[in-house]
C-alpha cells in the first residue's frame, strides 16, 4: 500500500511566487537536493533572510518526489519550536522538475557541522567523576559564540527530543533523524529538518519499505535493516545514535569497527554490540542513549519519555519553554476521511488515517497503490552493490550484485505516470517528472 504521504494535500495559501526570490549562496547539498540562502521579496515584514530547497536535477525523478513529499509533511506538521517551519513553495514550474520548497533560515546551520568546526572550544562541565562541575559561562548572544559546553548538548538532546515527540504525535516518521539533520538557530534552538524520507504512517505506527532507496544505515535501528520496518521506535533508535554524535563531537558512528557493508552492520548488532559511551557524555545521558537501543522495539524509551526524562535534566526555565510547545497551524484544517484505500485486512482499514482538507483537496498525482498494478516491468535494481557510508542503496538482498545505473531516456520507458502541472494548478494532467522509482520488481 502506498505511503499516507501521497494522500496529503497541498494549500495553495502556500505558494510563493519564484521572480519575488532573490537566490544567494550555497548552504549545503545531499544526495538528491540542495538548499541555498534567499531573500523573499515581500515575504512578512520587507526582504525575509529564507532557505530555499530544490533539486539538483529537473530530470531526477526520485529527488523531486522526495522534495515534494517533505513539503506536503511539512505542511501537515504545522509549526513547533523544534522543527523547521515551512514558509512557502514555488511549484508554478512543476512540469519542468522545477519546484522550490522555501523553510525559515537558520543561522548556524546543521549540528554536525557546527560541532564539527567548533570541537577546539568544547567546555567539559562535568570532572573526572561525572559530577556537575559548571564551567561555561558564555551568554547566548548574537551572534553566537563558538564555545559549547556540555549544557548545550543536553539542552539540545533534550529540545530533539520535544521536537521528535511532536511528530510522533502528529503521526509522522522522520526516517532519517541525524545531527546533519537538526539545524541551529538564534537564541540557541535547534529545529529537526530534512523531511525527505518522512512518512505519514498508520496509526499503528508501522511502515515498511520496499524495493530501491537510498536510506542511512548507520543511523538505522536493526529491524528497519533486516525487515526494512520502521516505526517511531525506529526514529528512538535513531535518536540514539544523534545523542551520541551531539557527545562525541560529531564524530562517524561506529568508530573503530570494520562495516564495510550492510551485513557487517547487522551482523554486529544482530550480536548484541553497540556503540560505548562518549567520553563527555554524562552517565545519565548514557543510560538513556541505552535505552534507546533495545533490540526489542517495544522496550525502547518513547519520545514522550525521552521528553520528561531529558527535562529533568535542564533548568526549569529551559523545561518551560519547550515542554508542550505544540502550535500547529494546521491543525483544524484537516480530518479522518473513509479509510477503506487498498487493504484486504479489515484491521488495518479501520486504522488507516488519510488526511485531506475541507478548504483544498489538491492532491499530487503520484504513483499510488491503485497504479501499482499496472506498471510495466522495470528492472529492480539500478545501483551498484552495497557499501556503508552515510546512505546507501539498498534492497532486498544483502549481496547485489554491480549494476551500471539506468540512463533517464530508458528509465522513462519503463514508466508510464501522471502527475499534476503544478501542486497549485490541478486542472491539467500530463505526461511528467513527478514518479518514483518501482518499489518493488514487478
């Protein structure tokens, strides 16, 4: 069955005209996209500082599907403290693969960066013993110092923590939670971005991926590498491995262990090992990074947990202002509709949870569960053989075999899709970009 996500609709009191845009810098890349730092004409109160998001390629399918799926996420989530806010969206030139999704500026950029440059100004605040030994007394000005004392990393453990709480709630996974994903603003807030691999999921919370997608392994808790299951469990375990970069300084995970490939990762974990903890980080903060590494999913620490028990490790007044900042500005604009989409099992229908809204019931038109079986065959794998980085391409055995990737000339034989000119503009349907690659071979 076709992920929620494709059901989400998009409300054109988010569209942005591209010409008000004035482009500036880079400010980073990945594997499908980039984001470069903008002014909006007009955008509130004069020239609004923004980041905007697009993909590096009008003819790369997957990355522009990607990129339209984080926006309807987005627009689904609505608005808390500790995640990014979406501002607006140009998808007037959707036919031509041009669609730019435009998200609140910050700063400082991402953590692992941040931390990465500024390791020489670390503070340990806690001596040999791990006692509380208060050493950094810079201010939270702007701009922001460099120097990090080991406050900030738990006031950020604790500030993901809320944010990912947030989204559990709203129903979401992220799918690909990292501290290359939480992003640093003012006032030393960190917001949880890059929606690309986030899913609106059952209300079971399970979702499952199938066939061809390039996902973070190391990141990854161990049924979603074995099953390719993911749950917000998962995202605890990812969670899990963020605490731990936020505390080693944004070091690899995993350092000093040969993974070369997938198997080695699951072999190592299948074998009850996992990651020490960092030096600077407190015992306490240790015993919950633990927890959030079960085996069992179902003996993992929730995000409402994470939540209560990392507040109780800041000051008040720092508890206070996060602890159920749940604003969404979205959240009567949508509502259960009939949940009878594709299943035969009556449980899940019943469970099924489709969002819509009563004012726009624009929908992108991309492969759902209805198409799937119509697709034509379509070789199943397009990629080379698996090798753990950061992402890698995966499916569904451990040992592919080296493929040369599939030209976009044949790759758009083998498919055959339809999507909307614009998420905007719904009165035309033609012959386009918006696809992804088949989940599974057919």
């Amino acid at each position: 069955m076709e992920d929620q996500v494709d059901l989400l609709p998009y409300d054109n009191k988010y569209e942005f005209p591209s010409s008000n845009l004035v482009l500036g810098k880079q400010l980073g890349a990945g594997q499908f996209g980039r984001v470069v730092q903008a002014k909006a004409v007009g955008m509130g109160q004069g020239n609004s500082k923004v980041a905007v998001k697009m993909v590096k390629s009008a003819l790369d399918n997957t990355g522009l599907t990607s990129l339209a799926s984080e926006l309807k996420i987005l627009i689904h989530l609505g608005s808390h403290l500790n995640v990014v806010s979406l501002l607006g969206a140009c998808t007037k030139n959707l036919i031509q693969g041009d669609l730019m999704v435009i998200v609140e500026f910050c700063a400082y950029g991402n953590l692992q960066d941040f931390l990465m440059t500024n390791r020489s100004h670390f503070i340990s605040e806690f001596d040999a013993n791990g006692d509380p030994s208060p050493l950094c007394q810079h201010k939270k000005e702007e701009p922001r110092s460099p120097i990090v004392c080991t406050r900030d990393l738990i006031e950020w453990s604790y500030q993901i923590a809320c944010g990912m709480n947030y989204l559990t709630k709203r129903k979401v996974l992220h799918g690909d939670l990292a501290a290359r994903n939480v992003l640093l603003a003012d006032d030393n807030i960190v917001k949880i971005a890059d929606f690309g691999l986030s899913r609106k999921v059952y209300k079971n919370c399970n979702y499952q991926k199938q066939g061809q997608e390039a996902l973070p392994v190391k990141w990854m808790a161990i049924e979603s590498l074995i099953d390719r299951v993911f749950s917000s469990q998962s995202d605890v375990w990812s969670y899990g491995v963020t605490i731990w970069e936020l505390f080693s300084l944004s070091k690899q995970p995993y350092p000093g262990t040969k993974v070369n490939e997938l198997a080695d990762l699951i072999r190592i974990l299948q074998n009850g090992k996992r990651m020490e903890r960092p030096e600077l980080m407190p015992r306490a903060i240790g015993n919950v990074m633990e927890e959030c590494w079960k085996h069992n999913q179902e003996e993992r620490a929730t995000f409402a947990r994470l939540e209560h028990i990392l507040g109780e490790m800041v000051d008040p007044i720092i508890r206070q202002r996060f602890a159920g900042e749940e604003v969404m500005t979205e959240q009567n604009n949508y509502v259960k509709m009939n949940t009878k989409i594709g299943s035969n099992n009556p449980e899940a229908q019943s469970e099924y949870e489709t969002m819509t809204s009563n004012e726009n019931r624009q929908v992108i038109s991309v492969l759902n569960a209805s198409s799937l079986s119509q697709r034509p065959n379509v070789p199943p794998k397009l990629y080379p053989h698996l090798g753990v980085t950061n992402y890698i391409n995966t499916c569904t055995e451990i040992n592919t075999p080296t493929q040369s990737p599939m030209s976009y000339t044949n790759l758009r034989k083998h498919m055959s899709v339809t999507f909307k000119k614009s998420l905007a503009d719904t009165s035309t349907t033609t012959q386009g970009y918006l696809a992804v690659l088949p989940a599974t071979p057919v």
